[in-house]
C-alpha cells in the first residue's frame, strides 16, 4: 500500500517500450526509487509519422495493450510502496517525446534501456539514446538490458575523476545499499597519466569511498595498466552490476567512439549502467566564464 500523503524528493522518468526491457529498468527504478525517497513516472511513447495529426495518431495508432503495458508496470511499482505515475506522450519521434517529456514533468532523472547493440553511422548507442542524452534537461542513466538484476552480491565502481563520477557513485551506493552488497571501487592508472599520480588516485578512491555510507562492504583498487577499457571490462566478470559514469567529454559524440564508458557498457560481462550527470552550463560558457 502507497502512503499518498508522503513526500517525495524528486522523480525519476522510466521510458517503457515492451515488457521485457520494462522489467530490467524497473529493478533499477525501485532500487533508486526506495533509496531516494523518488516517485516513478512510467512513460510511454507513441511515435506519430508526419503524415498523421498527432490527434489522429492517438485515435488510431494507441492501442490497449500499450496501456496495459503502462498498467502492469505500475502494478509492479506498487507492489514495492514506490509512488508511481503514468504517461503516454503522442510526439513524432521516440526520442523527441522523452526530452519533452522531462520538461514537461519535470524530472529528475531519467532512466533509459539499451540492448548494447554495435554502433552505425553516427549513431553511438542508438539515434533515440543518443538525443535524448545530448538534449535532456536532466541526470540520465542508460542500463544496458542483458541479465536480471534481482539478485545483487556485488556492484564495481570504476572511477576516474571525471565529471560524472559523483552521480556514478550515488547511483551505485543506493543500488548497494537496497541489496546488501559489496562495493568495489576500481581505478586504472595508466603508464602516463597526465591527469593522476598514484597518490592522487587513492585520494580519489578515498573520497568516493564517503559515499558509500550503509554500504555492506567497500573495498579499493587501484591497478596499473595502460588498457582502461580492458581492464575494467575484464573485472565486470565478478561483479553482477558495474555503474561508471560516461567519459569525460560526453557518449555521445562521434569521435569519442571506442571511449572506455562505451566500451565497458558493450563488452562487460554482466548488467552496465552508464551515468551522466546534467550540466545546465554549457562547458564552451565555462571556459568563457572561467
């Protein structure tokens, strides 16, 4: 049972689009939810060719079991005592609805599924992901859908001092904490890193270490090698969830292909969530205010 009068500190968005992907991204949702006192948005986009009025769209192209989808997940939510809500956003495109919608809502966070598919074109983890992390007016975490997430034993943590580690590591910290899991903090210091001296490194262990309060366990590392990506993704394989946050620069352009956050969240052997905290200052603005 849902107490309607508690308050909730924020909302997270949770984009469904079929009923596998839905359950995968919501064992995530309830976790984060639980933790942070959230309310879950469920969402559900109905993408509307150019040669329909999106009234029209509505009229002929919404169908029951899309709301039952919307139905049946909430049921779930609920069964958790997670305030939840739902949507459907008639938009032109998949991706075009979401951004609105997190406008439109007002959301926190949003939650995104990913088959972890090999990249194309210019498209990095896929045309609708890729926009929605570029334009969404909010935190965004993408779950690579490829094993339940029920039974959690052990979360690694990959850090690097970059941008979005922070958010990487809250995100994990909750995930621990509602599991009763260890925590491993993993950071890979190259031959010639520019950025960190060992000392530095552990220093930075250290302080993403505080992070983990309530955690069961939490344990550091901090490996010489000069394949990141490798090394990281070589460690998944002891580890049923490994949340890092995006390279620094961002997922989402071309020529960071290859950039170990993408590279980690295709070969890892287990479930990847890639975490990118929103910067409502443009970093070209930071360089001109700085």
């Amino acid at each position: 049972m849902i107490d309607e009068t508690a308050e909730t500190e924020g909302t997270i968005l949770v984009p469904i689009a079929n009923t596998e992907t839905a359950e995968r991204q919501l064992d995530i949702a309830i976790d984060l939810a639980i933790d942070q006192s959230y309310e879950i948005m469920l969402l559900y986009v109905l993408s509307v060719p150019s040669q329909l009025s999106l009234q029209d769209g509505r009229q002929y192209l919404l169908e029951d079991e899309n709301e039952q989808l919307l139905a049946d997940a909430a049921e779930r939510v609920e069964c958790h005592g997670v305030p939840v809500d739902t949507r459907i956003r008639i938009a032109r495109g998949i991706a075009t609805g979401i951004v609105g919608a997190v406008d439109a809502y007002e959301a926190d966070t949003v939650l995104l599924g990913w088959r972890g598919r090999p990249p194309r074109g210019d498209v990095v983890l896929g045309s609708h992901l890729d926009t929605v992390l570029r334009n969404a007016t909010c935190d965004v975490l993408v779950k690579r859908i490829k094993t339940p997430t029920d039974d959690v034993n052990s979360v690694l943590v990959p850090v690097a001092g970059g941008p979005h580690d922070s958010f990487s590591a809250e995100t994990a910290a909750a995930i621990a904490r509602r599991h009763d899991a260890s925590v491993t903090l993993l950071y890979v210091l190259e031959s010639d890193d520019p950025e960190m001296s060992r000392p530095e490194a552990e220093a930075l262990l250290g302080e993403t270490a505080r992070t983990f309060d309530g955690a069961q366990s939490i344990s550091r590392e901090l490996v010489k090698s000069d394949n990141v990506a490798g090394t990281i993704t070589d460690r998944t394989a002891t580890h049923e969830i490994t949340v890092l946050g995006v390279s620094r620069g961002g997922i989402v352009q071309r020529r960071l292909l290859g950039t170990i956050s993408e590279a980690v969240g295709r070969h890892a052997a287990g479930t990847v969530i890639l975490a990118k905290r929103y910067d409502p200052v443009p970093s070209r603005l930071k360089r001109l205010l700085s």
